[in-house]
C-alpha cells in the first residue's frame, strides 16, 4: 500500500482489517481473563503535570488553559504508573488499564509515538507470581503457538533467564562483577569501547546486539534480575542487592513487556529521581517539576506490589501476525500504514 494512500482509504483499511479483527478479538479477551480473576479496570488522566522520571524517554507536551485565563503545563504521559500506583495508595486493589499513552521521537516497524500499554498491578504479589500471572495471560489470549516477524514461539514453556547468566552465555562477561567500569565490561566482552561511550552505554549496546537475538524465540523469555543500576522503579531483591526485581519478557523475538516488584521506599525513590532527573537534563535541558504528589502517595504507604507494562499493539502483531506495528493500528500516521 502506498504511503500516500489515507490509513483511513478502503484500501488502506481492507489490509489491515484482519489484523485489526484479531485485535478486537484480544481486547475482548484481555478484558475477561483480568476480570475472571477480581482485576477492576481503571481509567486514569492522560495529561499530567509530570509523566516520568526516565532518561531517555521524549513526552509530547500540552498546557491546561483555566476559565480564570490562567494556564500550567502538562504532559501527555508515557506510562499510566505514577497514577495508577497513587490509587494502589488508596486502597484499589488488584488494577489493570488499557491506556494510550505518547512517547515522543519514536517511529519503527515496533514503536509507533501513539500506542496501547496494559498495564496491570496486584498487591501482595512477588515475581514469581507475577511472571506466572503473565504466563496465564498469553497462553489464554493467544493460541499454543505463534508466529510474528519470521520467528514461531511456543507457548508450551518458558525460559527464565537472569541477567547475569544472560552475560555469561551470549557475551562472556560478568556484568555484576564488572558494574561501573566500561573499560572491564568491554575487556570480558571483547568489544571495542567507542569514545565516551559509558559503562551503561556498552551495557545496552551489548543487551542489544548479543543478547536479544536470542531471546523469545522456541519459548517466551523472561530476562530477570537486572543491575540495581537499572532497578527504574522496581525494589532491590533482597537476597541480591546488587540487582533488582525486575523482568522483560520477550515473545517472537519481540520485547513485549517491562515488569517490577515495585519499589515503596518514598527516600530511596525520591534519591532515584533526583539522579534521573540530572542525567535528563544534562541531556536534554530542563523540563517539569519533580512528581512530589506521587512521592507523598508512596510516604502514605503502598502495599507491597508486582506490576507489569505490556505492549499492547506488540501484543496485536503477535496474536494476528503482523509484521509491523502499523498493521494493527487503526489509523496509524501515513507513514506507518
């Protein structure tokens, strides 16, 4: 289909309409496994006045204007979390949203900067239970076997991989032992550090281009316990704290889905936004105003929780066997249908 050719066109819209079907189908199933098992869906503000704390993520900016004439700046948010863990505050329980979300400079066959995330959170779970949670849904969803992008998964097993043996099998390296220091990480790795190039740099340089290739292929892939230095906002294990309980799944090779035991501690998680956010705006410049109502959310108290952000629209191409992400969006810009 020509680029040129309106996503909203007869023709544009009959190739895409099976896909676009089996998405119909998923949403509808989505909803009933999360209800079967006592989720409430909840639906939270799109424009916020902070909508995230991580480096390298790009929001699309807004302005609310009030009757009065006075406006403040808000921000479409790139994950519905910060506000989906205040009503954990407030005692929601079991939760889970279909939400749109915006992340901005993001554009290939697998990132449209308009997008689905499901994201789900219980209280009172750890990782075990939310990785076998995780497992219930696909294999309910999506038949035993699937195939997307020229890779066929089986949903009979998973794999459990940490992070570290991750390093150990595909790169040769001991990620932990080498934390912080690039010029042994590339050592171990035998790869060529390139000119500033930082320890985190050649962490996701080497995650990228050795270890995902392997990953999610036969069976689904759980890569688990991440170097606190990437904890985000996930707790430290704590039988481990050189690494967080944290955990992405991959499915046909695909990263589906981003998962924390979710950190409660209001100073440890005020000390990871304030390092975030000097990081950020040596970047990128200066931006919005530290989230001090989420934080008061979180010195309220928040129950001990396991949440997990799925990409929904990833999800689609998986069930329908899209090749790329515009296939099963229903009116995705022009350059994506």
């Amino acid at each position: 289909m020509s680029s040129s050719t309106p996503s909203w066109h007869p023709r544009s819209l009959e190739a895409r309409l099976r896909f676009l079907r089996r998405r119909a189908e998923l949403t509808a199933a989505t909803r009933a496994f999360f209800a079967a098992r006592g989720y409430m869906e909840v639906e939270t503000p799109y424009a916020v006045p902070a909508p995230g704390e991580e480096v390298h993520l790009r929001a699309f900016a807004t302005r609310r204007e009030y009757p009065d004439g006075h406006a403040e700046p808000l921000w479409l948010h790139t994950s519905p979390e910060f506000a989906m863990k205040r009503l954990l505050v407030g005692g929601a329980g079991p939760i889970f949203q279909l939400a749109r979300v915006w992340r901005n400079g993001e554009a290939s066959a697998l990132h449209a900067p308009e997008f689905t995330m499901l994201e789900w959170y219980r209280p009172g779970a750890d990782m075990d239970a939310l990785i076998d949670e995780t497992t219930a849904l696909l294999r309910d969803v999506l038949p035993g076997e699937v195939s997307a992008r020229g890779v066929t998964t089986s949903l009979a097993g998973t794999e459990r991989l940490t992070v570290a043996e991750a390093f150990d099998r595909y790169v040769g390296a001991d990620v932990l032992g080498t934390e912080g220091d690039a010029v042994a990480l590339a050592a171990q790795a035998g790869a060529r550090l390139r000119e500033n190039e930082t320890w985190e740099d050649l962490f996701f340089r080497l995650l990228l281009e050795r270890i995902e290739p392997h990953l999610g292929r036969a069976h689904p892939t759980f890569l688990t316990h991440w170097p606190a230095a990437q904890a985000a906002l996930a707790r430290r294990d704590p039988a481990d704290p050189r690494v967080a309980e944290r955990f992405e799944l991959f499915v046909c090779g695909i990263e589906l889905a981003n998962a924390f035991v979710e950190l409660t501690d209001p100073v440890e998680q005020r000390e990871r936004f304030i390092a975030e956010r000097a990081r950020r705006h040596a970047l990128y410049g200066p931006d919005w105003d530290l989230d001090e109502d989420f934080l008061a959310a979180l010195a309220e108290g928040m129950p001990q929780s396991a949440g997990i952000a799925l990409g929904f629209d990833r999800l689609s191409m998986i069930a329908s066997g899209a090749d790329r992400i515009g296939q099963v969006l229903w009116l995705p810009p022009a350059d994506f249908a």
